[in-house]
C-alpha cells in the first residue's frame, strides 16, 4: 500500500457540495489545518475547482491522496475510460490516488462496472481502487469479481445510524469503510451526549464524533468552510474515548437516523 495512502487517508477533507472561491479557500484552510487527502467526484461538478485548488497549494503532488469517484451514467465500456481522462485532465493529475464507484450500477449487473474500474486500475490511470455506497452482499460480490485489493467502500457513517452489517462485511471481505457524512450533517448535534463526554476530554462535540468513527477502524470524510472547523476536524488524533464512552456512543446507532438513500438518490440499493 502507497505510504502517502497510508499516512493520510485516515482524514480527508470531502469537497461536496463546494465550488469556486468557496471551494478554493476551504482548500487552502484545509492545507494549512494539516489535510493531505482530499475527496472529490464527477457527480460534484467541482473537480475542475478541486484541481486548481491543489495545483495551487504549494504541497507536492507526491504529498497529496486524491480521491475520485466515476459517476453511473459513465458505467458504460464506451464512456468510462474517457470520463476518467476527462476527470485527470480537470484535476490536473495524470493518476489519481484512488478511484471508485461512485454507486452500485442501477439494475443490480454491478459485475460489468467493477471490471471497467480495475482496467482503470490497469491502464495506470489510478493508484488504488475502490467502492461507494456498496451493500454487504455487493461487497462480498466484488471481492468475488475484481482481482485486485479494494481499497475502501465509502459509505455513510456516524454514530446515529447502525453499519454493524458493512463492519461485518468489511472484515470477511478485506474491504476497509469509509465514513461521508461523519457528522450526520449535523444531526448529531442535537444530542447532548456528544458534548458531555467532549468536556471531559477538553474536545468539541463534533471531534468525539469523529475520534469515535477512527476509533471503529474507519477513516473519516470532513468537510466545513470555516477554518475553525476545518482545524477541528483535523485535530481529533490527540485523545482516545475511554471503552464506557465509545458504549455509550454506540448506543446511538439504534436511532436509525439514514441522509442518503432513495429518497436522494433514486438508483441507490436497499442498504443493510
């Protein structure tokens, strides 16, 4: 495994749904903050913005993780090598560091896009491969499919929703998670528990939530424009919750609290 990966993909800052100066100047304070990993795709329209933020930083290109993801309606053998060049060219790369899936393929034939995404593997067009929005059966079927180490299915995680069945998965399959929606969009912020066990460690609500996903095993998505925040979420590797803390969070996974699902997004699975 890169040693870049490694190193820094256990934080990155997620580019959803920023563009433009907006975009640039979260990225420059994500820079300064200690960020390295940063996370875009084609469905975000911003790679472009992404691309010129980071050729703009200052930081080496052998320094920085950057992950993309291949949007469904590019799952076709006729599209999905171009749209991967067209997504290189607008991050001004010529590889990214890990490239996904972005869903599962609509219709349930997920074999056909996984073996078009480890030619890209192939190709050199990216360093690592991986999944987004997998179900647990789909995971097991891609390990079943692709010949090469998956690197990661990116899924939405926080502490207000139960992936006890993707953990499962992950461990049979060889197949890390990934967290997006780390913080519930910020549900989690209704519930005090968060910030009671922050006090005792001198941390925000937010940073208990996230040192508890890292604490799970699974490297965290973040995003924020306010450069507080930004170094906030960056700052989550100097405290470990105690055992009764980390219980008392899981607790909250019963709440089945779901952002991203049919409702948003019409071609995702029935997830676990």
């Amino acid at each position: 495994m890169n040693i870049v990966f490694e190193k820094n993909h256990q934080r990155a800052f997620g580019t959803f749904p920023l563009k433009g100066e907006v975009l640039r100047a979260a990225i420059e304070a994500a820079i300064a903050a200690g960020y390295r990993a940063f996370d875009t795709a084609q469905m975000y329209q911003n790679e472009a913005d992404t691309g010129a933020a980071l050729a703009g930083c200052g930081i080496p290109r052998d320094q920085l993780c950057i992950t993309t993801k291949v949007g469904v309606e590019n799952f076709t053998p006729q599209t999905f090598m171009p749209s991967v060049e067209a997504s290189l060219k607008a991050l001004r790369v010529d590889l990214v560091d890990v490239l996904l899936l972005h869903w599962p393929a609509p219709g349930g034939d997920i074999a056909p896009s996984l073996r078009l995404l480890e030619e890209a593997q192939a190709r050199g067009l990216t360093r690592h491969i991986g999944l987004s929005n997998y179900t647990a059966a789909m995971m097991r079927q891609a390990r079943s499919i692709v010949s090469v180490p998956l690197v990661e299915n990116q899924v939405e995680f926080h502490p207000l929703l139960d992936q006890s069945v993707l953990m499962a998965a992950a461990t049979e399959t060889g197949i890390p998670l990934s967290s997006y929606c780390s913080v519930a969009r910020g549900e989690v912020f209704k519930y005090p528990l968060f910030a009671e066990i922050g006090a005792a460690y001198g941390k925000s609500a937010a940073q208990v939530v996230l040192r508890w996903i890292l604490q799970k095993g699974v490297p965290i998505n973040t995003m924020s424009t306010k450069p507080e925040n930004i170094r906030a979420n960056y700052d989550v590797m100097d405290f470990i919750l105690s055992a009764t803390d980390m219980a008392r969070i899981d607790a909250l996974t019963a709440t089945g609290y779901r952002i991203i699902g049919k409702n948003l997004i019409p071609y995702a699975p029935d997830f676990d």
